[in-house]
C-alpha cells in the first residue's frame, strides 16, 4: 500500500475538509495542538481502578482543568488482529444528563468523537474513571471503522460491513494519548 493511499481515504478527507472550513484562529490552535508534546494535551488522572470495565459502565474523563466529559461502554471483551479484551466505548458531546443520551438512539451529533476502541489501561491508568453502571441495552446508529488497507468498512471485529455506517471512524486501537488527541480537537473546533 502506498502512503498517498492511506492518507486518501474517507476518513481523512472529511477531516480535511472539515480543517479547511475552520476559522483561521481555530486552524491556528489546531495546529498549535499538533505541535504539542503528549503531556501538554493528556487526559487528566482522576482515580486508577483496576477493575476490567463492563458494558454499561459510564466512565468520566478530565481533558482539560475542570472541564468533565461522560463516556459509556458499549461493546467488551473484544479480541481481533489489535488484540484481546477490548473495549469499545462513547464519548459524548457535553455533560448533559448521561441517562437522558441513553434513553434514545445514540447518533453521531450527541458524540464529541467517534466511537473507538481502546485498552483497559484508559482505567488502569485513571484517565477514564467508572461512576455508574446502566443495565439498558445502548442503542446506537449504524456505525464502522474503515480499514485503509482493504477500503471498507468494518465493525469492532474486523468483519467486512455491508453498507457504510452513519458513524464512520479509523480502524485499530486508540492509543493512551489517542483519545486525548481526538478529544482536544475536537473541542477546539467546537469552541
């Protein structure tokens, strides 16, 4: 595969495109943000817990100095070519009521990033801290993860989707400062 291929791929142009719309103040502190090394963008620690995190569980995350965000898991124990025992989780827009978001069919407007799948260390770690748990079945819009290598989409398994999804993101394992990168662009372009 050549590099020109994997940076010409959906997910990319739309995040391409969406750059080219911004603000030229907002352009300016995205690309500060690039420039930045890991700890000055890392998620805040709140609690390390060790407990392997079940669906259900609602997590807090702390981006920045007192500003809060809630997650969800929606999908655990996965094991496929990134490996075994992963999660795979939401990460809403704002810290509105969490039950009210679950209550409804989940679409890519109430997520500040797409769903991702990522490793229990997020909790080991404390960056993603566990303050409930909801039994309901999480209904969520048709999303996938587009694998640049064969150019489609897939699910959380890798297995080969049909249509593409509402909710389209990159495929693999977000790394620990993965999700911290995601979150702070995303906030900057919604600021």
């Amino acid at each position: 595969m050549k590099l020109s291929e994997i940076n010409n791929n959906p997910i990319a142009n739309a995040r391409k495109l969406q750059y080219s719309k911004l603000s030229d103040e907002k352009k300016k502190k995205i690309d500060e943000l690039k420039d930045m090394l890991i700890p000055e963008y890392q998620l805040k620690v709140i609690k390390r817990k060790r407990c392997y995190p079940e669906i259900g569980d609602i997590f807090q995350i702390n981006p920045k100095e007192k500003i809060f965000y809630y997650g969800v898991v929606i999908n655990n124990h996965i094991n496929n070519i990134c490996g075994d025992d992963l999660i795979l989780i939401l990460i809403f827009n704002n810290d509105e009521d969490i039950h009210k978001k679950l209550e409804n069919r989940i679409t890519n407007e109430e997520l500040l990033i797409s769903p991702s799948v990522v490793g229990k260390e997020y909790w080991s770690r404390g960056y993603f801290y566990t303050v409930e748990h909801v039994e309901k079945k999480i209904e969520i819009d048709t999303f996938g993860f587009y694998n640049i290598r064969h150019g489609f989409y897939t699910d959380e398994y890798y297995n080969k989707l049909n249509s593409e999804p509402a909710i389209k993101s990159m495929g693999g394992v977000m790394t620990i400062n993965g999700i911290a990168y995601e979150m702070n662009y995303e906030i900057i372009i919604r600021e």
